[in-house]
C-alpha cells in the first residue's frame, strides 16, 4: 500500500509532468473510484489548470481553480503521464487530457483508491479526522496526538488520526531503528524512547523518499529487505518473526525488541 514516500514521489512526479497543464477533456471509465458525481467531477475540473500539489499523509491535494482535486491511493493506486499516441495503461480509471497531447491517467488496481473534490484543504483534513502530516510535524505535535492514549505503538503509528502518513511496512522499521516491541503501550515509553521514536519516523521517511518508495534498493541494514520470518535481523543475526494485528501482518526482531 503506498505510504508517505510513495505519495511523495507521486506528489514530484505530478508536479514535474501535469502541473501548470490545461485539461482539454477528463474521461472516467469507472465511477466507483469518484466520492462526487461524475458530471460534477468533470464539469469542475474540465477546462482549468492545475497550479500547485501539496500533500497530506498519504493524500495529495491538487489546486485547480481554487477548487482542490483530492487523490488518495488505497493499497494499488499509481500515476502515469504519457503521450496520447501511447498504449493506456492496464487499470485504468479516470483520464486526464491535456491540450498539450499528454495524459494523465489515474491507476488503481484493486478500486481502494479515490478520487474527490473540496473547496477547502483545511476542512477536508479535519472532516477526516487526519492528525499531523509524519514528515513534518513537530515533537509537539507528535507528543499531543499520543496523549491519553494506551493502545501499542504498532497501533497508533498506523492510526491516521494520530499521526497520517505511516503504514504497516514503515512502522515496522521505525520500531525496529528505535528498538521497541510494536506491541509495547504508549503509556509505559520514557521520554527518550519517545524523543528516539520522533526523530526515526523522520529519519526513516527521508530515506524512503530517498528512494522513491522502491523497497528492492534498501540498504541490508534496514529491517525492510528481512520482512520475512524465515530470514535473519540485519542487527543481530536472530529469526526475524511475524506477529499480526488489526488483521495486518508485521514482522521484527525478538532479540532486538524486546517487551519490557
């Protein structure tokens, strides 16, 4: 599923190749992925231009107007710009034509990703009670969202509401850096586990941005490349093992994380 540096590379991806384009024409072949009516998605976005991309968590928000178009991935989604000569890619779901002869298609596999419209960022981002964007929040923010909860941190990092943007393979490796059991409560972790915790999630979101989301070219030192219970801790040379929650399958070191 992509996570914060996936929709970060997208969100580069747009703005080096749809941004500042004119929409000749838009085609959705399949309306299941729109949260609005088809003629209204077409009618407010068709003619404008799109003039800047910003991203929240694993959202984007695409200024058209002074309407936002507002993309979200679910687990298959994905991006491709290509010439109108050129083949449209497989799964396909909504087209965006542009007078200079280029699309833009909208990809999504599996129908988990969706598109809408708002005329409001802010108030998109609180109606879906989305919490501080990982990648730049504060140690503040950070320590807020957490109050009073007690739930793990395996939890509460894939929780959108508390801080938007992790996943289930990111949070792994953020709790594998900082050496803390995914299943360990919030409400028992020191302030230097938590200090430890913050600066990780940058450190290892960076890195993924870094790498354009490609999981194949990690450095063997991270846990990413050892997501598998038959294979080894990078740090420690235990069994990697498997645990699972909220229906999700993680994996981390037994030695190495320890639940105190």
């Amino acid at each position: 599923m992509p996570e914060l540096p996936e929709v970060e590379t997208y969100k580069r991806y747009f703005a080096s190749t749809a941004l500042g384009q004119q929409i000749d024409n838009i085609k959705v072949k399949d309306d299941r992925i729109l949260k609005v009516e088809e003629n209204e998605f077409i009618n407010t976005l068709q003619g404008n231009s799109f003039k800047s991309v910003t991203r929240h968590g694993k959202y984007l928000f695409i200024e058209c107007n002074s309407i936002f178009l507002v993309m979200h991935f679910g687990m298959t989604g994905d991006l491709e710009y290509y010439h109108h000569n050129e083949e449209e890619p497989a799964y396909t779901k909504v087209l965006f034509e542009f007078t200079n002869n280029y699309i833009l298609s909208y990809i999504s596999t599996r129908m988990f990703g969706k598109l809408d419209i708002t005329d409001n960022m802010r108030e998109y981002i609180q109606k879906k009670r989305l919490g501080p964007d990982a990648l730049t929040m504060s140690y503040e923010d950070f320590i807020k969202s957490l109050e009073k909860r007690t739930t793990n941190i395996k939890t509460a990092l894939m929780n959108q509401s508390i801080v938007c943007g992790i996943g289930n393979i990111y949070s792994d490796e953020i709790l594998f850096r900082s050496k803390i059991n995914p299943l360990t409560r919030i409400n028992v972790l020191e302030e230097r586990q938590l200090r430890q915790l913050f600066s990780n999630i940058k450190d290892v979101l960076l890195y993924g941005i870094e790498k354009e989301g490609i999981l194949s070219t990690y450095s063997d030192k991270f846990l990413i490349p050892h997501r598998n219970q038959e294979d080894e801790c990078p740090l420690c040379k235990r069994k990697i093992e498997r645990y699972e929650i909220l229906g999700r399958h993680g994996f981390f070191c037994p030695n190495c994380q320890k639940l105190h």
